[in-house]
C-alpha cells in the first residue's frame, strides 16, 4: 500500500484547491507499466470520493497525450527577457538561489532531465530564494513561484488548458509530499480552479499580484492545511 494526494479544483471554497491523501495498492517496480498500474490504483481511489469523476494524472507517466503534455519536464515557455523556449522544470531549477551561488541561468538552456540533475544544485548550500528574469521571489508561500511560473506557462497553452474542465481532480504518482514541496499535478488544480472562478487574468497580471491572490486565500495542499489550523482570513 501507498499514499498519494489528490488535488481537486475548489470552485466555491476559501481554498482554491481542496487536497485529500488516499491509500492505494502501489505496484512496485521502476518500469513504466508499473507507474501506470499504480494511477490506475491511486485513480480508483479516487473515484470513490463524492463529486469526482475524471482523474488526470499530471506526469511523464501519464496513459493520456495531455497528462504527460502538462509534465514539468514537457511543458515549456517562452520568455520576453529570455528570447528562447524552455521548460518549466529548466526555469524553476536554473532560478534557485543559495548560499554559495545561484542563479544558474545556464540551466535555461539544459534538457529537463539534465536540469533536475545539475551537480551545483546540491553543492551550494541552503536553498534561500529565487531569482527569474530579474524578479526575486522568497521562499514564502512555499510554492509560489513554482506555481506562477507553471501557471504562466499553461496560460499560454490554451490547446492544454482549455481540456482541464473535463477533470474533477488531478494526480502526480512521483510526488511524495514527504520528499517534495512542489507539485504540478496541484499547479494544474491551482490552474483550473483560477480559470473556472474567471480570476485567472486578475491573479496573475505579475508576480506581485500573485502573491497577493494567494496571501488571501488558505493554502489547502499536501504539506499545507491552513483551514484545518484555523487561519483566519
């Protein structure tokens, strides 16, 4: 057995994402057959939760062209500051600044799976903030800039993001939230749940508006459960 989040776009609520962590029989195994095994499963689980019909997974992984089209890895961006394409990953990784040095712009240029790999992200020391086409973004909210730079992007994909409305609820198998903060299967939700309340255009008009949105709202997420520790808003 294992345990995974499923990020559910909250369309009403304080929250904007409603998260829920369910146990599923987990196929082990590193082949791409067993990954898909273990959606099904998660995905099952699911199904069993009132109001949730279809289920994305949001991965290389995915059994579905546009699961694996919105993946970190596949989903890219073109800049105005940058003047070349690249991916969410390639600009979430490349933006990170430490201690001992950071950004490391040259990253942008890299394959996802060379970004996620780059030695200097583990030899700089603590990770302290980001730094992306001259914006500084701090740590706090925990996912912020992830978010904002995977929203930005999908906004720009209307053939992917118009498909979201189809979904009640979105997956990511390889996120452990006891690993990871971040997770693109909740920037999708965030995504969706943004694009149905029509506040999509007034949340990300810049970064600091972003910010300003999220400060508003509770954080309902993997790690973060503003509503069940009674923050006021």
């Amino acid at each position: 057995m294992a345990s995974r989040p499923v990020f559910i776009p909250d369309l009403a609520g304080q929250a904007l994402v409603s998260t829920r962590t369910l146990d599923f029989q987990w196929f082990a195994g590193l082949s791409l057959s067993q990954k898909q095994k273990s959606i099904g499963a998660l995905h099952q689980a699911a199904h069993a939760l009132p109001g949730i019909d279809k289920v994305l997974e949001v991965s290389s992984k995915s059994t579905e062209p546009l699961g694996a089209a919105l993946s970190a890895f596949n989903l890219s961006f073109t800049h105005s500051l940058l003047g070349h394409s690249l991916s969410v990953e390639c600009a979430f990784q490349g933006s990170k600044v430490f201690e001992q040095g950071g950004p490391f712009t040259d990253i942008y240029a890299m394959t996802s799976r060379e970004a996620k790999r780059d030695e200097r992200l583990r030899a700089s020391g603590r990770l302290t903030g980001f730094d992306f086409a001259n914006v500084q973004w701090p740590l706090e909210p925990q996912t912020g800039f992830y978010d904002w730079l995977y929203i930005s992007a999908l906004k720009h994909r209307t053939d992917l993001a118009d498909q979201l409305s189809e979904y009640s609820a979105f997956t990511d198998i390889e996120f452990n939230p006891q690993k990871s903060i971040n997770c693109q299967a909740y920037s999708v939700a965030l995504f969706a749940s943004l694009q149905q309340r029509n506040h999509l255009e007034q949340a990300t008009e810049s970064p600091a508006a972003f910010l300003r949105y999220l400060a508003s709202r509770p954080v309902v997420s993997a790690r973060q459960d503003d509503l069940a520790q009674g923050r006021l808003f």
